[in-house]
C-alpha cells in the first residue's frame, strides 16, 4: 500500500453547514475539519493508502494568498526529506483559487513526488458531498505510479488534470475544473485504475528554475481587467503601490481600450513589466503584433491569474522583457 500525506488548507472540502442541505451558506458556521478530522469524517479513504494528516489551514480559499504559497512549498519540501517513504502529497483547498495554489506549486515545487490538488463543490456536511469521492480519488493518484512525472495535478470529479491548464468555470456544478483548450490528462475511476492519456510538454515541478525557499515574500504583480470604455485608472493605483509587474486581461486575441494601453505604455516605460494576457476564457496571445503594448509580454494561453503567478515568479530572477518572454514559452 502506498503512503500519502494529506495536508489540509480549509476550503469547502472540509467545511461543515447547519445540516446536510446547507450547500450556499455553510461558511456562515465558520466550522471547518482540520486535516485528521477530515479523514476521519471520509474514513473510507484510508483504503486507499496509508494516509499521514497534516495539518496546515483551515481556511477559505478566498484567504489563502503568497505568503501561504511559500510555506506550502516549504512544508511539503521538509515532509518529504523527514519521510522518504512518502510516495504521494494531496493538498485539500478550497476552489476559489486552487488552479492559482497548484500553478504556483507546479513552478516551485523541488520534490519528484507527485502533488495532487483536491477540493469539492460542496460542503462535507452536505447531503451528495462529494469532497468523499474526490479525496479518495485524489489520495490514489498521489501514491500511483502513473502520477509521476507530470507535475502539480489536480482531480476533481474523476478527472486528473493539468495544474497549468486546468481553471474553474462554474459556481457550483460539479464538473467546474476545466481544461479549455486541451481537455483532461486522464480519469479516476471506479475500478480502481489510473488513466492517463497525455502527458504536459511545458517544463513543471521540479525540473524549473524557481527557487524560492529562501523568500518571505514576491514581487507585486496586479491584473488589470479591460472592459469597454476603461480608461486605465487602475494602472497609476497598481504604480503607486509599488507594482513591478501587471498582468493585463484583455479582450481577445489580446489587447486593451487606447487608454489601458496608453497606461501600460506608462508603466514600461517606469521600469514596470507588463504581460498581456486575455479574458476569454481559453486561446492564445501571441508575440508579434497582437500584443497592443510595444514592449509587453505576450502570455501564451495563460488566464490572467495563472500569468500573474509566472509573472510573479519570473521577477525573481529576471526584469527583462525578452528572458520573461522566454519563461512564458517555457512554462
């Protein structure tokens, strides 16, 4: 049997509501089982491998941010130099902002144990939980020998995806994780198998060139949104908050309303690195001439908050635009 630490962060996954059909206002009890008590709750999951219990949060998603980052990184590094029988780690989180926690893990992560991220749709006091399921799920990818190798994963609703790729699209359906432009990496499923049918080319955990043990903080990097008729008001707020990177969402293929990218060119031309990225939802932004600010980052098919982890992480080696720009086709 495989041996898998399951740290515990908070989230839906391990909240508790006033009774079992309490499925939009269960925070309101503010009650969230802490790792142990997780598993306890979802007992059925030490047949998947002996579990170990971390605890770390027990908190929402919504309150988990980079100082939270760093230390996961740096826990899940001293789990497994403590225990080299470790075979996998799952992380339980809330999904407001898990694809943003499994990016950054998949960027700095230095161990080749598999990581797998796991959440739920609904409380696990809720009549149809299905944080049970998932976690089981996610506790078998972690400890299997398929997992390795493909970086940061998440498994939600049977499915294994790409920490780089994957995003949430709904509010409160069960198949919220999506991949959009290239699906799935593979399936969970209930006979018990692992399958896996394409694997990440983008380098990932741990082969990258991220180090950030040492680090108490990253630089600020803030994600302009582009709307019709924005005037870029938000770019001179972001620079007198000391920002040393923005992320720009917008509109598709990428590009922003005159005075967003008149902002932006401000910005450059401060020393500020700007990476445009897209609100659409999936696609690529392209070097060349889509990018409407000269001298800007094209971010690939990175959304703008996956783009502004990257970004964030990039400025910690480099503030040159070409090098970021190598980075941003690199991972």
């Amino acid at each position: 049997m495989s041996k898998v630490a399951v740290i515990g962060t908070g989230g839906t996954i391990s909240s508790v509501g006033r009774d079992p059909f309490d499925q939009v206002n269960y925070t309101d009890t503010k009650r969230k089982y802490d790792a142990a008590e997780l598993v306890d709750w979802f007992s059925e999951v030490r047949d998947a491998a002996e579990v170990v219990p971390v605890p770390f949060r027990a908190v929402s998603s919504t309150a988990v941010g980079t100082s939270e980052w760093l230390e996961l990184v740096r826990l899940i590094s001293e789990l497994t130099e403590k225990d080299p029988a470790l075979d996998g780690i799952v992380v339980t989180h809330g999904t407001a902002t898990l694809e943003e926690t499994a990016y950054f893990l998949n960027l700095t992560v230095k161990t080749d144990v598999p990581v797998v991220m796991v959440g739920a749709q609904r409380p696990a006091s809720a009549f149809g939980a299905d944080g049970g399921m998932n976690l089981y799920n996610a506790i078998r990818v972690a400890g299997s020998r398929e997992a390795r190798g493909l970086g940061v994963l998440v498994v939600l609703n049977d499915e294994i995806q790409a920490a780089r790729e994957v995003t949430k699209t709904s509010t409160y359906r069960l198949q919220t994780f999506r991949t959009p432009d290239f699906g799935v990496l593979g399936h969970a499923d209930g006979d018990g198998s692992i399958a896996i049918y394409r694997h990440p080319t983008r380098r990932h955990a741990p082969d990258t060139e991220f180090d950030v043990g040492d680090l108490t903080e990253l630089p600020r990097v803030d994600i302009l949104a582009s709307y019709a008729g924005s005037d870029g008001v938000a770019v001179d707020a972001y620079l007198a908050a000391g920002a040393r990177g923005i992320v720009s969402a917008g509109m598709a293929p990428g590009s922003g309303t005159p005075d967003d990218v008149a902002a932006l060119g401000r910005a450059i031309e401060q020393g500020v690195v700007v990476v445009q990225s897209t609100r659409a939802g999936s696609g690529r932004v392209l070097t060349g001439k889509t990018p409407s600010v000269k001298g800007s980052v094209a971010g690939d098919n990175l959304n703008p908050q996956k783009a502004r982890i990257l970004l964030m992480l990039a400025l910690t080696r480099s503030n040159d635009a070409a090098d970021i720009q190598r980075m941003f086709a690199t991972y």
